[in-house]
C-alpha cells in the first residue's frame, strides 16, 4: 500500500514589518499564495489551527502583530515555490 | 478563470463612501482590478439612482463578471433593478454581495486581482460576515 505523496514544504517567520498580517500585507500574502496551485496554510506562532493563506479574510482574522511567528506550510507540485516566494515577500516587508 | 478579471461596483448613498471605498481597493489590491463606483442622487443629495448605477456596471462589465457591494436599502433596490436593465444575456453576470461595502470591496477585489472566478469573488465579499 503506498500513498501518493504530494510535494510538501514549510518555514516559519517572524513578522518584522511594522504592521503585522494588517490589510494590506494580508493583501499582499493572499495574492502572491494565489499563484501557486499547492495548498497553502499558515498558523500563528504555537497555535495548532491552520488557515487558507488563499483567503483574505482568514488571514485577516489572524490579527499576527509585528514580531510575530508565523509558520506556513504547502503541499502540491509548486510547494516549494510558494513557500519561497511567501517567505521572500515577508522578509521584503510585503512591499510590492 | 479564462474570461478575464472581475470587476468590482460600489454603490452607496453618498458618493464619498463609494468614491473611498473605490479608493480603498485601488490602492490595497492594485490597478489590475476595474472598480467602478456612484453614489448619490441625480440632485447630489443622499441617495442612489438606478441610471447611474447602470451607467457604472456597462463602464466596469466584463464577460468575467461585475460583483456589486451595495449600502442600505434603496442602493440594493436600484442595484437590482440596474441589473435588471442590462440585456437579458448579462444579467447573471452582474452580481450582488451580501457584504459590508467597504471590506466586501476590498476582499472581493483581492480575490478578483488572483483572476478568480466571480462565484470565487462573490464568496470572498460575503465570507466577511461568515
């Protein structure tokens, strides 16, 4: 019996903008996670819970405050990818 | 996903709530998204006039579909009976949300810039209130 195992990645961050998961970052998360095909969830620091990093309105419901950990996680073909370019846009400061 | 990107109404009362909410979305979620907006009655008091909301929705359609957030009672009223006016093949594309103008605008927009479908973007708006 084997499984068909899906690509997986995952990393923590820690929020170092100014704002936290405020709109516009959570803007900014949820448009760059829509661009990859993988599931793509985040939790909060040592919260067990995982949340849609695809739906605005969850990540905005978080409320992470700067200085926060965040850890993501992704499971499909891009995973890899997404975990990358997510973590890449909040070490940019979700600028852009 | 093929037919393009949502666009995104707003219609409110007073047209400086619709012109910020657009403002809002314009800024947060980017230029990819048409947002249109009116507010206001045809003699610039507080209201809603289903022309001018009709004139908005022909300026913003696309064949991906329009999501209209709408304000207290007679924006939804003269929102559905703009829709109403459109020919009879564009009608299911223009949707309204059931959501708070301001935040459904800006979370339905976010969606709509990923160029996801307008069940998708419709959801989006109204999962605020969820």
């Amino acid at each position: 019996m084997s499984e068909t195992q899906q690509p997986r990645a995952e990393a923590t961050v820690t929020l170092t903008n100014d704002v936290g998961l405020h709109a516009r970052p959570a803007v900014r998360l949820t448009q760059t996670a829509a661009k990859f095909s993988s599931r793509i969830e985040l939790a909060l620091g040592n919260q067990s819970e995982w949340h849609d990093a695809k739906s605005v309105v969850k990540v905005m419901r978080l409320k992470a405050k700067q200085g926060s950990e965040v850890r993501f996680r992704a499971e499909g073909d891009d995973a890899d990818a997404a975990i990358r370019s997510i973590v890449d846009l909040v070490e940019r400061h979700f600028d852009g | 996903m093929s037919d393009g990107t949502v666009a995104i109404g707003i219609v409110s009362h007073s047209p400086d709530v619709a012109r910020g909410a657009a403002e809002m979305v314009r800024q947060m979620v980017g230029t990819s998204v048409d947002v249109g907006w009116t507010g206001g009655n045809a003699d610039g008091g507080l209201g809603t006039d289903a022309a001018q909301i009709l004139s908005v929705i022909e300026q913003i359609w696309t064949p991906a579909g329009v999501v209209m957030l709408v304000d207290l009672g007679g924006a939804e009223m003269n929102t559905e009976a703009a829709i109403e006016m459109l020919p009879a093949d564009r009608q299911a594309t223009v949707r309204i949300a059931n959501a708070p103008i301001v935040e459904g605008a800006v979370t339905s927009g976010t969606m709509a810039s990923t160029g996801a479908d307008l069940e998708a973007v419709v959801a989006a708006a109204e999962e605020f209130g969820g």
